[in-house]
C-alpha cells in the first residue's frame, strides 16, 4: 500500500491504462505539422460562442466527449473529472463542466496542468476511487494574450524569445484496464469519431496494445528570478530540469531507458537552458529529449517565434504525436513533463519574479 | 480496493487522520466572534507585503508553517501539498508553495477550495501515495474585491446580498495515524506554537482523540441561472444541495447521524435557500445545519451584510470552530461542505451565469 518511490514520485504497481485520447485544434495547430493527426479541427477561433472565453471552453467539452466516445464509454462512466487552463479562476474547464455534469475538482499547474490532471486521475483510478477518470486542458491564443498581455486589437510587437499561446483541448480517458465493453464497442467501429483524423487510435492498435500510466512525479516550484513575460522558456526550464532530474533519481534509471523525454514548452531558448542545467548536473538527455513546442508548429513559415506554448500544446502532442508512436509500437517508454511558468497579469505588473513548476507522467507500451 | 460509494462519493476504509489545522486571520476576522480562536491574527492586511496578493500569500504560507509545526512536523516530512485560492491563476498559493518547497499540486474550486484540497490529500494519504500531505487555502478582501469587482479605493456600495470576503488562510496535515515521534513531540509541548490561540488542540486532547477523514463527495457544478455577483449565496445553494443530498445518499445516511452539516459561505439568503430546496427533496437538515460564512463575524455589530465569503471563510471556521468541537468530543460526526461560485470578472463582465460547485468530507471522531 506505499507506493512512494524516492523523494517526490507515486510509482503504480497496478495496472492504470490511458484509454483514450482526444486533440481539438484551432486552425493555426491544423496549418502546422500535427494538422492531420488531430482528431478535429476548429476553423472558428471562438467555435460559434460569443467570446474567446466561452470559445476556448467549447473546444474543452468537445475535447472531453471526444474522448470519452473514444474509450467506449458514456459520460455516466466517468466517476471523476480532473481539468485545468490559464484563464483567471479556470473558467474555461468550469464552463466545460458545467456541461458535461462529471464530478469535477479544478486542477491548476499553468502550462503543466495537463501532467497534473493526468496525474491526479491516474492517482484516483489506481486507488480504486473511480473506474474511469478524464484529465484534460485547454488553452486558447487569443483569450490568453487577453489575460497575460494585451488584447490583440492591440497590435502588439512580439520578441523571438516569445512563445505562441496554442489553441486547442486535450482529454483523457484513464481506467484500470480495457473492460471487454469498451473492446466490443472499439471492434464494432462505434467507438469511432466521424470526421477523427489520425490521431484516433484504430481497432487494430486497440486490440493488440496498451498504454499504461507507470508512475508519476509531483513537480517543487523553481524560481531563479526571471521576470521577462515573453521568455517563459528560460522562466520554466530549471522546473523542468528539477522534475526530470528527480523522476530518474526516484524512479532509478538512465536518461536512454526513455524512447523520449517530451517537455511541455519551453521552446527554443528554454529547450537549450534545460540541456544546459542537467549538463551541469551530469545528466545528458540530448540524445532522447523533445520540447512539445517545438513541435506543434513550423516557427519559420508560421511566423510562431520561439514555439508553441499553452495548456493545450503538451496536451495536444500527447495526443497526435507522442501516444500514437506508443501504440503503433515506435516508442516503448516516454517521460512526459509538461511545464508551466506561475504567473499571472497582476504578479507580473507588479515586478514579481516568475516561478516555474513541471510535472512528469511516465507512459509505457504494454503488449497483452 | 474499490472505494468507490453511491454515484460520487468515496469512502476511505483505512484510518486517514487530521492531525494538526492552523487559522491565520486579520484584523476584521479577529474582532469576530471566533477571533480569540484563531492560532495568530495579522493586524497588517498586507503582512509587511508590498501589495495585497503578496500579503496573501503570507497568510498562507505562515498557515502551512504553523499547521506543520502544530503536527510535530518538519517540512520534509510532507511529501505532497494541494492549495487554491481566489486570484487569477492561483498566485496566492503559487507563491507561498515557492517558499515552502513541498512537491504540489493546485486545487481550484472557489470558495470550496478547502473541500477540494482536504479531499484530494485525505485520497493521496489514504492511497499511500504520502505519508504526510498538506491541505491549505487563502483569500483577502482586498485582493478578492480587486479581483472580481471594484478596487477598494473606488468606494463602491454593497447591496444587503453581499458577503465579505474573509482575510486569512487555513491549512491542515493529514497522515494515515499520529505517529509516535508527533505523540512524543506534542507530549513534550514542543509541538506548540508561541502565542497561538484557544483553536490550537492541546496536550490532553491530542491524547485522547483523533479526527478522521471518512469519506468525501465530489461536487457535480449546478448552475440555476443566476448571474448576481452581489447575491453569491444563491448561486452556490443550489451545489450545496446537490452535494449534501448526494452524500447523505452515497453514504446512506440521514442528516441527524451528524452533528453538524456545515456549509462554506452561503451567508443568509443561500441558508435559506438551501434548506428549502432540500426541504423540496424531502430532506430536513434545519436541525443540524451551520453555515460556515454566518459563524465567522458579528454581521450587525460588523456591516459584513449577508455573512463572510472566501475560500478562508470555512477553513477558518473549520480550523477554530468546527474541530475543537471535535477535539474536545462535543460532537462525533461533522459533514463539512464548502461550497464555491466558479465566475470571474471576466465571465461575469460578459454576462455569463454564475455556476456553483460544493464538495464534501466527513469528519469523524475517533477514540483509541
């Protein structure tokens, strides 16, 4: 009954398996390389509501039903809700709740919201207090300049070191393992999406394949004084380095025992001070390390500077890029850490550094 | 290990124990009728900060400290922390964890936040995820009028409808039994804190009593359509009830098995309200009901109009009311429901309706 491993990580000794997986991108995410792998594309950035708020939380309940049609489930299969975004008192993930009507409690970790919701329901599905849980966030380029920086009727200038908030959702379907319910509804096609790119997972990848949750690290947040707004990369990679650094230390193995470490967004300037700081610890994950925002767009011809950043971007390359590998067998192990800078529009007016936090998921292929 | 009861509650068979709760309030909260309770009152609303949120963050911070101390803990020993509070992306709480340096997860559910992070550490605790967990939560008036509707300089009126938010902040250690070392430490008085007040358990009480965490139900958000940011109550009674109904159902009993229903901060026209729509649901729980928000100031004496507010409001009246009265064996069985309105200004600006979410934990006395 203790599943604690080393100083800050929960390793599962049950099986906890991520069901399903779900990717509602804006158009820009559908214009980058990951377009076609999502599940659904949104040409509307506010998706038919009256504002970006209501918007990105649209994209958010989408993302949820998605999700959950995917593992062959109903919304009264799902015992907990665990969800989060960047919006002032998360209204985006309350609105979507409001709707979706699953027992819910709010997570928060910024940008890394996506680990801590996965984790929190990873937690609840091994412990036996649901048999389904969602983990899920969003984010949503427009309402987050609004919230952070300036409204974009602004036309405000943006430096390379500047990230470009990603517009999308993510959810997860977790449970203890694929009920012989769900493996029907898979094999008979309904549990299929109409119009889902290639990011679903198909029947065959279903049948024959698992992804499990084997444990996970609780990020410490990380502060080494920066206060630049536009370059949250350099803000968050020291969270990044303290969670990997720590998941290895606890769960005992080697940067290489990982196909890829994936961290949230930091970007490009974040990504080279994260290689830099586990350098200067004796770690090298050069050679398996990938930055999920540098991923979702091609910042050349997208005009998206120094990468993608948001709730939604680690989230949603889980979901297109990182778990389809897992399923199709291309990858056997990931360390995902989504990363999160904890600021707000009022810390930074008034001069606060920004502290950072990360959270690791350890995902695995299991073949049964 | 399936602990999964009714349709959303969880009941923990193993003993999950409340071993220490710390109340850090201000000046208003201290001239209030539980003020001599209270284990330290900060006269300064900005706790030597710059700024109000900073202040906040004080409060909070000193309450994980003097909850920790309180347990015979050091820092270390805590190996998970779930906080929220009232402000946009949680600073509050962000930047009191920075300094606390306990690996952490942010909760979010507004004025329920208490119910959200002492469930989600009882669940962590029982699972054997940690030893040790932390619980705690914030809010201010002035960061909360500043951040949902007027500066205070600006002076604005406040109809009958509305509540004070509640200066100060509440945090709790749970752990699976008391241990020696803290049986030993709080024998030997050095688990007590200089010049804290009569909530503070003593020696004797320590002794001769536990307090357990039963079981605890996950809110579903209600939304009835209100939209009145001044008339909070109404917005949330329609959650509580949901909550409350829910849990007595799960857990299949009747309210007189408890001594105490006590909801967050409905003020006087959400008690109502309540009673009556249990009353509609053929449930009585006049007899044994308590409203957190009407217990927390003298609202003649203090023109705090319909009672307190704040995630603070039922985390102190739980840390200086609700579990003495546990401690010293007046009352057994106590289900404490905070409930919480999930606006912003921003939602409520663009004239969205307020939703309400409410979650539930069971205390219990324990005698060995």
């Amino acid at each position: 009954m203790d599943y604690m491993a080393g100083k800050q990580s929960i390793r599962f000794k049950k099986p906890v398996c991520l069901l399903a997986a779900s990717s509602v991108a804006g158009k820009k995410e559908g214009e980058g390389p990951l377009g076609e792998k999502m599940d659904l594309l949104v040409e509307d950035p506010m998706y038919g509501q009256a504002n970006w708020e209501a918007g990105e939380s649209q994209f958010l309940r989408e993302a949820g039903e998605i999700a959950i049609r995917k593992a062959g489930l109903s919304m009264e299969d799902i015992r907990l809700a665990f969800s989060g975004d960047l919006l002032g008192q998360m209204i985006s993930s309350s609105f979507a709740m409001r709707s979706l009507q699953i027992p819910f409690y709010g997570v928060y970790g910024a940008c890394a919201s996506s680990g801590a919701a996965i984790s929190a329901a990873a937690m609840a599905v091994h412990a036996g207090y649901a048999d389904h849980a969602l983990a899920a966030c969003s984010s949503h380029f427009a309402s987050a300049e609004k919230e952070f920086r300036f409204p974009l009727g602004y036309g405000n200038q943006r430096p390379k070191s500047a990230t470009w908030t990603v517009t999308g959702a993510g959810a997860y379907v977790l449970g203890t393992v694929i009920s012989d319910k769900n493996r029907r509804k898979n094999e008979a096609g309904k549990g299929r999406v109409p119009g889902a790119g290639n990011g679903e997972k198909t029947k065959s990848e279903t049948e024959k394949s698992y992804i499990l949750i084997k444990g996970c690290t609780t990020g410490v947040i990380k502060d080494y004084g920066m206060s630049d707004v536009y370059n949250m990369g350099a803000c968050m990679a020291p969270a990044a380095a303290d969670t990997i650094y720590q998941a290895l230390q606890d769960f005992q193995m080697e940067p290489e025992d990982f196909d890829c470490i994936a961290t949230g967004d930091l970007g490009e300037v974040g990504k080279d001070l994260l290689i830099s700081l586990l350098a200067d610890n004796h770690m090298d994950i050069s050679g398996v390390h990938m930055d999920c925002g540098m991923e979702i767009y091609d910042s050349d011809k997208q005009d998206t500077h120094a990468g993608g950043s948001g709730c939604a971007c680690s989230a949603l390359v889980l979901s297109a890029l990182i778990l389809p590998k897992l399923w199709r067998g291309e990858w056997k192990r990931v360390l995902f850490v989504p990363t999160g800078a904890l600021l707000s529009q009022v810390t930074a007016n008034e001069g606060e550094t920004i502290p950072g936090i990360a959270h690791a998921v350890w995902l695995e292929r299991s073949q049964q």
